[in-house]
C-alpha cells in the first residue's frame, strides 16, 4: 500500500493523515470544512496538540499531505469522522455513512476501508453491507454480498489521550478486527508502518466492544468515586483521604472524582452500549447519570458559598474537559459555568478564565481579571497554572477569601495560611470532632 486517503481532518485524524505522510505514504486528507483544508494545506493545525504543528508542516512541505474537501482513490481509506449522540443519547452515525458514501464511488478490488471512528457494535460491517450494496461490481457472490466483498473493510479504535496524542498514536498498542481474516490482516500491514506497540488482531465486533468497553470501564469507576465522594462529604470525611488510604489495597486503583466527567469519548462511548442494550446495562447507565449530575451537584454547593451575598462575583477557573489540554468538548466546567451565569449573571457576575481553551462562544478573560474582586474562586479544572497559582497574591485581588476546588489540585494548606476558607469537592466537615 502506497496512499492513503483519510475523512475527517480533527483530532484523530489530522494526527493520523501526517503520520502516514511522514512515514512515506502519499496521503489525501479529507474534510467538510473549507477552513480546516485551507489551514491543513498551508502547513497549519486548527487543533492544538502536542507536536502536531511540525508534524503537519513536515508533512505539507515534503508534498506527501494535501487536503481537500473531496476524497481521491487511494490504497487505504481511514474514516476518523465525529461519532455524537442524538437527542435521546442514541449514537448518531450519520457522518460514518456520510464519510463512507463519498469513497464508495472510488473504491477498487484490493481496496481497504478502516473506520476509526469510536462505534457502536456491528457499525462495521453495516458500513461494509452499504458498500456492497452499493457497488455490486465489488462483490464476487451476490448469494453473501458482504463475505464476498472484494473490499478489506476493518475497525481500528483509537485510545489516545489528549496532550499525548501523537506519541501515543504510535506507542500504544492497538486492537484491529476486520470483518474476515484477510481485512484484519489488511488493516494490521498497514498500521505497522507507523505504529511501535503491539498490534492485537480480532473481528470487528470484538474491536468495536473493546473500544466500548475501555471508556466505560473508566466512565463506570470515576462515577464510584463521584458516588464515594458524595458520600464522604455527608459522613464529614475526606474522599481523598479514604480514596489514598484504599488504594494501599494491593488489588484496589480507584480513580479520580471530579465535577463531571466530559470530552468527546468516555462522556459518549457507554451510551452507545446502553442504546443499543437498554435492558441488560443498568449499570453503564447508573454510571453515565450519576456523572452527569456531578455539575448540578457543584452549583448547589456553589449556592450554599454565596448565599446572602447580593451580587456575587464567581471567578471559574477552567473550561476545559480536563486538566492542561484545549479540548473543551462536553466539558462539565462549561455546563457548570452556564449554570452559575443563569443564576447570577444578572444579579452577580460570573466570569471564566482558561488559558488552553480557544472558544469563540466563551467569554474568557485572563487570570488577572477573573479574580478581580471575587467573592468566591472555583477551581473547575486542574490545569499546571491553576496549581501553580500564589494565593498569597489572590488574597490581594478578591473580595472574599474563598475558594472551592473541585479536583483537588491547589495546595490548601497555603490557602489557608494566606487566610482563605478552603473547600474541597468530596471533603466534608465533621458535625463533631472524631473521638480519640
Ligand atoms: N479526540 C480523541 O481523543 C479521540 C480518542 C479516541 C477516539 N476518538 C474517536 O475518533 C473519532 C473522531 O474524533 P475527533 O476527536 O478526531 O473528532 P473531531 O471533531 O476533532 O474531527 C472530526 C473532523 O471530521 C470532519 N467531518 C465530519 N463529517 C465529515 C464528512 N462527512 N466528511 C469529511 N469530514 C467530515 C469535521 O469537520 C472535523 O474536522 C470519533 O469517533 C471519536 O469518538 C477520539
């Protein structure tokens, strides 16, 4: 295989399309939008992450990218389209079979088509069944369209980490399932040549669930400790504490509570599972709606600090999904910063600072300003500069010396030698003393 063609020029794909490029492979990426072509084709990345930006520029000036808004025929095509939910949290799926109606027209025998996209079981081969509906010259036995499609169709998930992205596009290991033993061979030749760690081979289906599988793994467990946390501020304890003391259990690795969990996969994946089995995952869905509360939760804590304040002034700190990344993407900072403004954005003030995020529609404002007369600091995001902060130097601006952290990430004990009332997302306050 010698050329790629990659749909969807984002966070998976853009990486993915200049990594071919740069291991030799003529590549054509594809997107819908004429901005993200006209950036990509002069050398620039519309996302920020990691290293990308050389990449990208390396991988235009050497003439092995270019990108279009329409697919050309290739070797290999790579759909690394956005895979949303709808309204009632059903997989929306339509840009997968968008993506894929475009390159059916250019398909040949030989051909591989991988989706990337993060979906639901048996998407696969439905993309594979539409290919073969659509191209009967491509099918060898009209008896069994799909098994005798002359087309390799695989899935290959992506579990990268945003900040991370393109060495873990290389360095993790992959899990690839084609539709038959010959795609997934396919699909695995083609991801060595640019992948380091191990390459596990399986059907789709199995791939599609693992993918699945892992975001709901950690979508499940963070809602345990969300769950805990609430707990423990009822009991007047310390989530952490306990979360600290549990984990010197050999075989106990609890994760993290937070103010909600967000971005573009463990917030999404477990629902494509509970669309599709309402009855048999009571479970993931428990999981997905205690973790979708988590905002809510915060804003009435939220209430509680500036109650009998008549114009409060909220310095939210963060809006993105999570700590020292851009991806703002579901992210519950946001939610709970929309909250607040429909609180007190008229009587009060709310205001939001990020200083990774790149939103148009938010109204951020530097540091400097968001503590501006605060009469409460709500720490939403564990970002280095946050943790970083000198409250001795915010004690000089706000109004009122409070500050509630939600993830956990300042140094309390010197904010509160700097004379603030620290509170902490998880951590209670003890009705009475413990006794001894
Ligand atoms: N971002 C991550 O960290 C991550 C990690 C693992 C898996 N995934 C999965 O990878 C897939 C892609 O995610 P992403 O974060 O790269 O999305 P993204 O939103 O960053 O990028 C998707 C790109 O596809 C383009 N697009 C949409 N429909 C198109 C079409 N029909 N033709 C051409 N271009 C089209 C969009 O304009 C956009 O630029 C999703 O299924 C996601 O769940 C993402």
């Amino acid at each position: 295989m010698k050329s790629v063609c990659v749909i969807g020029l984002g966070y998976i794909g853009l990486p993915t399309a200049s990594l071919f490029a740069n291991a030799g492979f003529k590549v054509k990426g594809v997107d819908a939008k004429e901005h993200v072509v006209e950036m990509v084709n002069s050398g620039r990345n519309h996302i920020q992450e990691v290293g990308l930006r050389t990449m990208v520029e390396a991988a235009i000036s050497s003439g092995q990218l270019s990108a279009s808004l329409e697919p050309a025929c290739s070797d290999a095509f790579i759909i690394a389209v956005p895979t949303p939910f709808g309204p009632n949290k059903e997989p929306d799926l339509s840009h997968v079979f968008a993506a894929a109606r475009k390159i059916i027209p250019l398909l040949e025998v030989g051909n591989l088509v991988v989706v990337e996209s993060t979906v639901p079981p048996g998407t696969t081969e439905k993309v594979a069944e539409v290919i073969a509906a659509e191209r009967p010259d491509l099918v060898a036995d009209p008896a069994r369209p799909v098994a005798s499609l002359q087309v390799h169709v695989a899935h290959c998930p992506e579990r990268v980490l945003p900040g991370r992205i393109l060495k873990e596009l290389v360095e993790n290991d992959r899990v690839i399932g084609g539709l038959n033993a010959e795609s997934t061979e396919c699909a695995v030749d083609l991801y060595k040549r640019i992948v380091s760690g191990t390459i596990y081979s399986t059907d789709a289906t199995t791939a599609e669930m693992v993918k699945l599988s892992e975001n709901t793994f950690r979508d499940v467990n963070i809602s345990l400790v969300n769950e805990l946390a609430i707990i423990c501020e009822k009991l007047g304890i310390s989530v952490w504490e306990v979360i600290e003391l549990a984990n010197k259990h050999p075989r106990v690795k609890m994760l993290t509570p937070g103010p909600g969990v967000g971005g573009h996969c463990i917030a999404v994946d477990p629902w494509f599972i509970v669309s599709e089995f309402p009855e048999d995952s009571n479970l993931i869905k428990a999981a997905r709606l205690r973790n979708d509360a988590m905002p809510a939760l915060v804003v009435e804590r939220v209430k509680k600090l500036v109650a009998g304040i008549a114009s409060p002034v909220i310095a939210c700190l963060g809006a993105s999904y999570k700590g020292n990344v851009g991806d703002a993407r579901n992210s519950p900072a946001i939610e709970i910063y929309e909250k607040l403004l429909a609180l007190y954005g008229e009587k009060g003030e709310v205001r939001i600072n990020d200083m990774y995020v790149d939103e148009k529609d938010l109204p951020l404002v530097s540091l400097r300003e968001v503590i501006e007369k605060a009469d409460l600091v709500l720490v939403l995001v564990d970002h280095f500069e946050y943790r970083a902060l000198d409250p001795l130097e915010i004690a000089k601006k706000v109004r009122r010396k409070v500050v509630f952290d939600t993830r956990n990430t300042l140094n309390h004990e010197r904010w509160r030698a700097a004379g603030f009332a620290v509170h902490v997302l998880g951590s209670g306050v003890r009705a009475t003393a413990p006794k001894g």
